[in-house]
C-alpha cells in the first residue's frame, strides 16, 4: 500500500510542477530561467532557491511574487481518489494471499501426516488405563520421598557442622553434642533405608519396564521379520568391529585403539564374579584356587528380550534361565580355554569372543583377563608369570581401553600387584575405575579407616576416575545371581562399616552402580575416539588402494578365500577331465607302468632261473603260478595307482602352460594333489578280482594266431634290448671307459677298472668255449681264473671274480635271447605244427607272449576300475582334502602367499573394518 501511494504522488507532484513551470513562465520569465537553467547562475544557491520555488508553487504559491495558484480542489480529490484506489487492490491481494496460503498449508499437513508410520500396533504393547496410572503415581511417590531424604540430611549435617565448630565443652552441650550425633547417624540410617527403598521401587519398575520392554521387542519382531531383516543393535555393530580387528594382523597397532573395558586384577581376586554381576549370570566355570582363566575372553553385553548367551563361532544359544545351559556354557568355556592353550603353555592370547543378551544389561564390551600371579607352581609354564604381564600391558597399553581395575578387599592393600601395573599404564588415572571385592569379608579383617582411604583414593598412588566397593557372593558357587544381588543390597544395609563410622557412599556401592558407571563411561569414550579410529583406516585403505593400483594394475583385489575358490575350480575341472581321457590312452598309460613294475620280477625271478633249468617249461608254469597267487595283484595294484597318479599330474601340468594360467595356484595344486593321492587306496576287493582274472589268463599257453606270435616276439625284443642296456651300462660303470673314449675325453681307469677288465677278459674265454654256460662258476673255473690272474700280477679273491661274472653272463644270456627271437620271428607255422618237440625252441616267445597277455587283460581291468571306480572316489578325496584345506587358515596361508596375496588380504581386511566403523558411527549418530 506504501508503494501505491508513493507512485501516486510521484505522479501528481510531477504533474503540479510541469503546470506551475508554465504558468511562472509565462509570468515571470527570470524565474522560469533560473528554473530551468540553475547551471548558467553565477549564484551557488540557484539549485536550491529553484527548489524551493518548486515546492511553493506545490504548497499553493507564494502571493508576495504576484500570482495564484488554480483551485486546489482538483489535486486534493485526484490525490484521495488514487490512495482509495491503491488501498482496494492492497485488500483484494492480503485476501487472495490468505485463501491461497491456507489451502496449500492444510495440503502439506494432510501429505506429512499421510506419511507417518502406523502406532496402531503399540496400543497391544504399552499399558493401559488402571495399570499406566498406578506406574506413574508410583514414580512420583518415589521421586518425593528421596528429594525429602535429601533435604532433611543436608539440614542434619548442617546441624552437625555448627556444633563441631562451636567447640563444646561443658557436660551439657557435649550430652547435646552426643544427642545431635547419635540423631545423624539415625537420619544416615533412615537415608540408607530411603535409598534402599528407592532402589527396590526402581527395580520394581525396571522389572515391570523390562516386562513391557519385552512384550514391545516381541511384538516388534514379529512385525519386522515379515517384512524386512531385524537391524543389529549398536553394540552388535560395534562387537564386529572389534571382531574384524582382532581377525586383522597384530603387528598393526591400529587395532587397539578401540575403546573396550579391559578387567584386569590379582588371581582369585574376584574380577569374574564382577564381570558375572554386570552380566546377570555366572558363565563361567569355578576352580578352588585354580587358575581358571587362560586366555582372554570379550564378553558383549546388549538388551534383549531373552537371556542368552552365545559364542561367535557358534550357531548355538544357551539359555541363561535355565541351569542345564549354563553348566553347558560353562564346560564349553572351560573346553574353549584349555584347547587354546598349545605347546606346553599355560595362557593363551586366543580371544574367546562371547555375546550376553537379557533385559536390562548396559551396553558395552567387557575383556577378562588372566588374573596376575606372583608365584608360579610347578605345573605351569616356565613363561607364565611373564606372559601373563605381556598380555595385562598389551591390553592395557591401549589409550582408549577403560581399565576396570579388581581389588581383593579381604587381603592386605600391600599384597596388591595389578595396582602398581595399572599406575604404569594409566599415571594420571584418566580412564582407571577401581573396584574393591568382597568388602564383606574386609568388613571382618580390615581397619575401617583403611577402607574409607581405598574408596577416597588416598590408599594406593595410583589415581583413579572412580571408587566402588561390591559384593559378589557368599563364597558358594551354587548362589544363583539374584541371591548374591539381594546378599549384597542386604549388606550395605546393615554394614556397621558403611554406617556407624560414616563412610556412607551410596554411588559407590553394589554392581549395579558400577555397571552404570562402566557403561557410561564405555560410550562417552567411545563417541570421542571412533571418528579418529575411522578416519586413520580411512587414510591407510587410500595408501593400500593406491599401492595396489601401481603393482597389480590390471587384476583385482582377490582374497585368499577368493583365490582359494578359483584354485578349488580349476582342480575339479581337471578330476572332470581325467575321467574324460580315451579307452588307447589309458591301456597304453596303464601296460606301460604294468610292465615297468613287472619286467624285473619277470627276468630274474622266472625267466633267467627258468632257463638255468632243463625243464623250461615247467619251471615257467610253476614261477608264473605262485607269481598270480601271490606278488602280481598287489603288484598290479600298485601300477595302477601310479598310473592314475601320473595321469592326473600330466593333467596339472598341462593346465600350466595355457595362456590364462595363473602360477600363484601352483603350490596349492600341487600339495592338494599330492595329500589326495597320499590318501586315496586302490579298493581291496580289486586285488582278488585281478587275481582270478590272472590265474585263468596264464593257463593259456598256445599262441592262437600269427599276430599274436609277432606281437610276443616284438615284445620279447624290446624287453631283452631294454634290459641288454641296462646290463652295458653297469658294464660300463665297471669296466670304465673304452679306449676310443679314453683317448678323446682324456679319461682314465681306476686301478679296480683294471682289475675288472682283466677277470672280464679271463670269462670272456670261458662263455667262448661254452656258449651255453649255465649261470654260475664251478669251483674249478674259478681257481682256474684266479690262477690265471696271478701269472699277470693281478691278485682277487673268488667273491671279486663272482661279482665281475654276474653282468659278464647276464650280457651273453640276453645277446643269445635277442638271437632266438630273431630265429623265432619266422617259426610260427612251425611251431603250430610240432609244438614243444620244435626245431628252433620258441618257448622264451611263448613265455613273453603270456606275459603280454596277462598285462592286456591287467590293464583293461584297472582301466575300467579307473574310469569306473576309481576316479570318482580320487574326486572325493580331492575335495575332502580342499574342505580341509579351506577350514585352515594357517595352510592357507602357507600355501597361497606372496605380495599380491598379502596386499589384496590386508586392502580386503582394511575396508571391510572401515566400512564396519562408518556403519557404526552412522548409526551411533542416529541414536544421538
């Protein structure tokens, strides 16, 4: 409306001066110069004079210059007419804007409250009407009658001030002085009942919130599991991470600057029974001055509806209701403590990670540690004492563990060793809670006085954040923890030593004070070091990226897990190929080793003594039988588990040389393989089936066809040549090197070469005048050769000459054997027609050609127990060996390692602990 009505006078004030300007002009020419020209005045002052002419001529003329205004009416009206006018669209728009802004106010509540989730379903889990009533007024009752307490002891103990600082001496004043003393220690009496009182009402009503609380996570379960997954509680989230961390390498000692309650205390000093009492339940296991706790056990507290407990490799909840589960869970962590502990050790630095939920616990996580020791018995480790220190100061060394530090109450203050172990870790005290244990006990023994400087700190010179005295049972390990809660609250109650000396404390007394301080304490340090803790992972995750992307640039951060799977693959895939292999391939592979296995046995066990004798064949039949009875289906056996060894070794190797091969497999393929084939066993039944298959093959002993015939004695040839070989080569090694080689390799004999050589040329004489020499040297030949020896100065006993001969008739036997098979090449019609009464003796033939039979049907036998049998149980072994294998972790590591490896597992390991951590602190936001 302002704006309108200065446009409005803008406008009519200009058009009063344009008419004002020519009536003055017309008038007063001087005046309608200076108006219109003020510039060209010599007068400083024309601009303003002319001004204010102007504004005369607007305020209705100046008479004293001789001339009128016009009417002022016509302005005046035109002027109120414009105002009336602006002031009518300045209405219709306040009214238009108020319609247009309620219409679009009532949407935008109508859309926020169409939003908002349906509480329909909290009506069936909160109170109603009678029962709401009753739980408020109870609350308020409460609340007045403690801030009553507390007004009148203040009174009492300002009362009790003035007297004392009166200083009293007369009879009656100090009668008066007793009186006032004796009235505040009934009024402390009638506080610690108020307190006592109020504390009953508080768990009356934690009772009936934890019952309401547990209807509402019933309730609310129900409804979430049906549509989506239940979110973790903050506590769980931050369990993992200290989960993942603990998992992480330990020489990163990132990894312990996570907030978490570190127990610590002498032996037996009672810093389990503390942890029980925050926990609600006694979970674990009693010794009579044993050492219980071995190893470190984290312990993670949350609210729940049920309690249970649960470890974290473990799918099992035992039910901490029932006495039935908690025996369980005490002798599994009595089992968990001592299988941790290897190698002749007596604690172990194993973490046994636990959860404990149940309604009303504090959120936190709690480690209990080995109690400190002073003197070793003989059946601990010689390390114990100092390994027990390592691991308190390891734990403790951390600079945002809260040290929750266990004093026994019932033994002398001077007998304490964690005390001065605490003050060497925490000087100042900045993150100590002291605890003092069985004060009822000490109530008994110790000075009071002494027990009023432990819980003000004057004691002990180690400083701590906080005071408390607990007590945590009667000594019997059958209470159950609500008889030791309502044992302690009875103490405190009647304690002569909290009371009639007046060491009242009420903040620091029972564990459920100590429990809210622990708690409080736990998350006030963790919200103040978890953005610090994220943000270093955050800074080493970039450095570890960065490293990776400049060495492996073109691969992905695989795992050991990862690789491991892909090295499970690829083994599988070639157990797939090797049942894939061709029918010839196997038969070749299998002969090949049946004959390898074989042909040693064949030529010294049948067929040379065979040929000693004068009834070949006899002796043949006899050898090849006892052979089939015995030695040959073990044998046999044995050929095939190599072959199939070989074959799929062949096979890994193979996959090496493909072009997407990767070496860092190459370890673990080879130890998979080589633990599978150590296990695998040919089936025992096979032996027995091969052995009848045997026997019925060599009762055969006709050459049925002239193929049959060439294929024996090709065999006979390649056989006797391979062992005519072998027989040159240990000749050679005895003889020494020939003359020609002598001369270009400038070698020379040995002097036993010499002596050798001279026997061979003595024997040499011997076979050439009996070419049919039977295997061994009469008596007199060897005299005969020695002698012969001597006349050349070449003195060896028989046993030398007996040696030298061996090989010498091996050679000569095996040169006659190649000679009857070249003669037998052509005598197959000629042995079909006479027989054994042939000409040219074949038998040798007929002998390799049994042999070569029985090593077809073998092998076609084992080919088929391969493909059919024994393939498949080698692939069970393979991945009973890779399950093994992917169950541990210290093979794992052992096997598949290098720097890629260890990058990729500590980049892998880094960002899942970051991820974790910024999870946590988003929900830790949430919750503020």
């Amino acid at each position: 409306m302002l704006r309108i009505y200065q446009n409005s006078y803008r406008r009519t004030a200009r058009k009063a001066v344009v008419y004002s300007t020519k009536v003055a002009c017309c008038n007063h020419s001087t005046l309608c110069s200076i108006t219109s020209h003020p510039r060209r005045s010599g007068n400083g002052n024309s601009s303003s004079n002319g001004q204010r002419h102007h504004e005369e001529f607007l305020l209705g003329g100046n008479p004293a210059r001789g001339w009128q205004m016009p009417p002022p009416s016509r302005g005046y009206g035109m002027l109120v007419v414009r105002i009336l006018r602006g002031a009518l669209k300045l209405r219709y728009l306040v009214l238009g804007g108020a319609i247009g802004g309620g219409v679009s106010l009532s949407k935008k509540y109508e859309d926020w409250k169409d939003g908002l989730p349906d509480f329909k379903w909290l009506e069936d889990a909160m109170p109603q009407g009678e029962r709401w009533s009753q739980f408020s007024r109870n609350l308020i009752e409460v609340g007045s009658l403690v801030k009553n307490a507390i007004d009148v002891a203040k009174d009492d103990l300002k009362a009790k001030t003035t007297v004392a600082a009166l200083g009293i001496t007369t009879d009656e004043s100090r009668k008066k002085y007793e009186k006032l003393q004796s009235q505040v220690e009934t009024l402390q009496t009638e506080i610690m009942n108020v307190q006592i009182k109020y504390q009953k009402e508080l768990e009356k009503m934690e009772k009936e919130n934890r019952e309401l609380r547990q209807q509402y996570l019933i309730l609310k379960t129900n409804k979430k599991t049906t549509a989506k997954k239940i979110k973790k509680s903050l506590i769980d989230m931050y369990s993992e991470v200290l989960d993942e961390l603990s998992g992480y390498d330990t020489g990163y000692t990132m990894a312990d600057h996570l907030p978490r309650v570190v127990v610590v205390g002498d032996q037996s000093s009672g810093k389990t029974s503390v942890l029980e009492s925050i926990a609600k339940a006694r979970i674990f296991p009693r010794g009579s001055g044993e050492m219980m706790t071995r190893a470190p056990v984290k312990v993670t507290l949350a609210e729940g509806p049920y309690h249970v407990a649960q470890f974290r490799d473990s799918d099992r909840e035992y039910d901490l209701t029932k006495e039935s589960d908690l025996q369980d869970l005490r002798r599994d962590v009595e089992f968990r403590m001592r299988a941790s502990v290897r190698g002749g050790k007596t604690v172990s630095n194993e973490v046994i990670a636990m959860t404990v939920k149940g309604p009303g616990l504090q959120r936190m996580v709690l480690v209990d540690l080995p109690g400190i020791i002073s003197t070793m018995t003989v059946d601990m480790a010689s390390d114990t004492k100092d390994s027990i220190h390592q691991m308190t100061k390891h734990y403790m060394s951390n600079p945002n563990a809260i040290i929750l530090c266990i004093q026994d109450g019932s033994v002398d203050a001077e007998r304490s060793n964690v005390t001065d172990l605490v003050m060497q870790c925490d000087p100042l005290g900045r993150r100590t809670i002291f605890v003092l244990t069985k004060v009822d006990l000490a109530e008994e023994l110790a000075d009071p006085d002494r027990i009023r400087k432990i819980l003000s700190g004057k004691l002990f010179p180690m400083k701590a954040l906080g005071y408390y005295a607990v007590v945590t049972g009667r000594g019997r390990k059958d209470d159950s923890i609500d008889a030791i809660r309502q044992y302690e609250e009875d103490f405190f109650k009647n304690s002569k030593l909290f009371h009639r000396r007046g060491v009242i404390m009420p903040h620091q007394v029972t564990s459920r004070n100590l429990s809210l301080a622990v708690s409080d304490r736990f998350w006030k340090m963790v919200r103040e070091t978890i953005e610090q803790q994220a943000d270093a992972f955050k800074a080493t995750r970039f450095n570890l990226e960065t490293e990776w992307k400049n060495n492996f640039p073109r691969l992905r951060e695989s795992g050991r897990d990862e690789l491991f799977d892909k090295a499970k693959g690829e083994i599988l895939d070639e157990v797939v190929t090797l049942s894939q292999i061709s029918a010839k391939k196997w038969d070749d592979a299998l002969n090949s080793k049946l004959w390898e296995k074989l042909s040693n046995y064949v030529f010294e066990t049948i067929y040379l003594p065979a040929a000693q004798s004068d009834s070949f064949n006899t002796m043949v039949d006899i050898k090849l039988r006892q052979w089939a009875e015995m030695a040959l289906p073990a044998k046999s056996v044995e050929a095939g588990w190599e072959a199939l060894q070989l074959e799929f070794i062949s096979l890994m190797e193979r996959s090496k040389k493909t072009q997407d091969h990767d070496g860092i497999f190459d370890q673990l393929k080879a130890a998979v393989v080589d633990e599978a084939i150590r296990r695998h066993s040919w089936e025992d039944k096979a032996i027995d089936m091969l052995r009848v298959i045997q026997l019925n093959t060599l009762e055969d002993r006709f050459v049925h066809d002239k193929q049959e015939w060439d294929s024996a004695v090709k065999f006979l040839e390649t056989s006797v040549n391979a062992k005519l070989v072998q027989t040159e080569e240990t000749l050679g090694q005895m003889f020494g090197p020939g003359q020609w080689r002598r001369l270009t390799h400038w070698q020379y004999l040995t002097t036993d070469q010499q002596k050798r050589r001279s026997v061979k040329n003595e024997l040499d004489k011997i076979l050439k005048n009996d070419t049919k020499h039977l295997p061994t040297l009469t008596h007199d030949e060897l005299t005969t050769v020695r002698k012969n020896l001597q006349r050349d100065s070449v003195d060896v006993d028989t046993d030398y000459i007996r040696q030298t001969w061996f090989p010498v008739y091996r050679k000569h036997f095996l040169q006659q054997a190649l000679q009857r098979a070249k003669d037998c090449r052509k005598a197959y019609y000629l042995y079909t027609q006479q027989g054994a009464e042939c000409e040219i003796s074949c038998s040798d033939v007929v002998l390799f050609w049994r042999i070569q039979q029985v090593i077809k049907i073998t092998g076609n036998a084992l080919r088929q127990q391969v493909i059919n049998r024994e393939a498949r149980r080698l692939d069970k072994e393979i991945k009973a060996v890779l399950d093994e294998f992917s169950d541990d972790e210290e093979k794992k590591a052992y096997l598949l390692t290098g720097k890629r490896v260890l990058l990729a597992e500590e980049l892998i390991k880094v960002r899942q602990i970051q991820e974790k951590l910024e999870e946590f602190i988003n929900s830790l936001n949430q919750e503020k």
